[in-house]
C-alpha cells in the first residue's frame, strides 16, 4: 500500500487444491485493498502450510501461553500476561490450549510490531477465529480512543469483523465473549478497563432490526469490537445494501402495485453506526461473503471504513 506495508498469503492446504481459489482472494483483495496488481514481488509473501514452507514462523503443538508470552502487539507493546492467561482460560474450557498450525503461523506475523495485511487459507474448524480474536483485543486494548460518544450517539467501533451468516457471527462473538469474560475476571487487568476497551456488538440478519440499532445507540457499552453481516450492518449505517435492492426488485417484477421495497424502514433512520473509525478489518469466511453475492456490500462498507482518522487501515482476510 501506500506505506509500503507488505500483504501476507498465508495458504493451509494442499497447494494444487488452492491455486484457484489463491488466485480469487488475490483478484478480490486487490479491488478491496485498492491496489492495481498483486503479485509476487510487489509486497505479496506466501507462506505455505502442509504444503511447502516458505517462512515458518509457527511452531505445531506448542502450546498457547509459551507462544503467546514475549509476543508485542502491532506498535510493539508487549502482550499483557492477563490477555495471555484469558485466552488460555478460553480455548482450555473449549478443549484444548494448544495453538494450531493456522494459529501459530498468523500470530508469528500479527503479534509483531508492524504487522502487515493478511490473507489466510484454512480449513474450516482449523482454528481461525481465535487466530483473529487475539491481534483483534490486543489491538483494542492498546489503541487510544479518538472519540467520545454518548447516549443516542451512533457506535464507532475501532475492529470490524465481518461473517456471511448469522450463525458464524454468533461462534465469533461467543468465542470473544469468553475471552473478554476471562479479561475481565482477572484483578491484574482492571487498569485497562477491559470492560469498555473491549465492548462487544454482534449485529446480522433475520431478527428484530429495532433492538438491535437500539443496542447500538445505548449509553453504555458503545461496542469498540463489531462483529456483524453485510447487509445488516449497511443498513445500520445508514445505507441500502446492494442485496436488499435486489430483493427489492425481484420482489417488485412479481408482485402488484404497492410493494414495500426491503429496508425502506431502515432508510428513514438515522445512522445507529458509524465506521469512520474502523482501524482493523476482519473478513471471516471470505470466500463464502464471495458465493453468497456480498461482495458490492463487502465493497460499499470498504468504502464507509476508516473515513475518520488518517491511519492505515489493518485487513485480515481469511478463507477455508
């Protein structure tokens, strides 16, 4: 980019199964990170698991704290012991606390000072939301909040991750939530004031749209972690998505006079969310926000993200 910030391919397959869909997540991370070309040499590095390594920074089966403790964020401040203990506390009431190969790679290039932008290809359940979850609350809990918002103020979360479904935001936001808990649990991080640092939102689809943008807009608990799907969060924001106006007209070739376009209602509301102040963006299941046709929303809340602050924006790409 602009800062001469390098991107990381990082692939978790057999290299023959992946060329194609390297080759899509290239194509789309160029339009998504405004580039002209990614290539090879042009600030592209691949590194492939299970396949031929290239730059192993991962160590298989070692465990999470003694790979986790020496690690520094992305501005190079040392991991706090409590965020360690927390994660562990975690994933080990989730069945193990070990990290795996994805995990460990990722973290030996995003708990590292100048962490570049990110593309990871894992198989599903491999591990990647905690791969995410970690430089995401290390990078909250050491971030300076630029804003001050208050009651009816819109949420201006500083991490947005964004999920195809509304199952796979709920896995992501309940394995965040432990984390936080186990935080917050912890007397050695009550100078962090982890339960506003990491203030959590999980926004998506097919339920009750009013609750939500009322949650969003409550006087506490202003959400700095995000995690939400596409469309729902444009509509959020004050936008249309692109699969609401083809719902819209799809409904409308069919149907007499008189239909209610979809989102009308949301259009008429005052924005419960702003992304203006998005530093780090996280696609989880990018190839399925792919086939499932959100990639003009995808492009649209690109476009909305990081308007407010100058600061290079921190994209984390992962595909299965």
């Amino acid at each position: 980019d602009g800062a001469g910030r390098a991107c990381l391919l990082l692939v978790v397959a057999r290299p023959n199964s992946s060329a194609s869909r390297l080759s899509l997540n290239r194509s789309w991370a160029s339009s998504l990170w405004g580039r002209q070309e990614m290539a090879d040499g042009e600030g592209v590095k691949a590194s492939l698991l299970d396949g031929e390594p290239v730059d192993r920074r991962g160590t298989d089966g070692a465990r999470i704290s003694e790979f986790l403790a020496g690690r520094a964020d992305r501005d190079g401040r040392p991991l706090p012991k409590w965020l360690v203990d927390g994660c562990v506390t975690a994933l080990s009431a989730g069945g193990g606390a070990t990290a795996t190969p994805i995990q460990a790679e990722c973290w030996g290039w995003t708990l590292a000072p100048g962490a570049p932008d990110l593309v990871a290809i894992s198989p599903t359940g491999s591990g990647k939301t905690l791969a995410f979850l970690v430089p995401a609350l290390s990078h909250l809990l050491g971030e300076q909040v630029h804003y001050a918002a208050g009651c009816g103020a819109p949420a201006q979360p500083s991490v947005l991750v964004l999920a195809p479904t509304r199952e796979l935001c709920q896995q992501t936001a309940t394995s965040a939530e432990r984390i936080i808990a186990a935080i917050c649990a912890d007397a050695r991080a009550a100078d962090a004031a982890p339960a506003a640092a990491l203030a959590m939102a999980c926004v998506y689809g097919g339920v009750d749209y009013h609750r939500q943008r009322a949650a969003l807009l409550a006087a506490e608990g202003q959400p700095r972690l995000l995690v939400a799907t596409p469309g729902r969060l444009l509509s959020l924001c004050g936008e249309v998505p692109e699969s609401t106006r083809l719902r819209a007209t799809a409904a409308a070739a069919v149907a007499a006079g008189g239909v209610r376009h979809l989102g009308e209602e949301e259009e008429e509301l005052p924005p419960a969310c702003s992304l203006g102040w998005v530093a780090m963006l996280i696609l989880d299941e990018a190839d399925r926000l792919l086939d499932m046709g959100f990639e003009a929303d995808l492009l649209a809340v690109r476009r909305l993200v990081g308007s407010g602050h100058t600061e290079t924006l921190w994209t984390l790409m992962f595909s299965a």
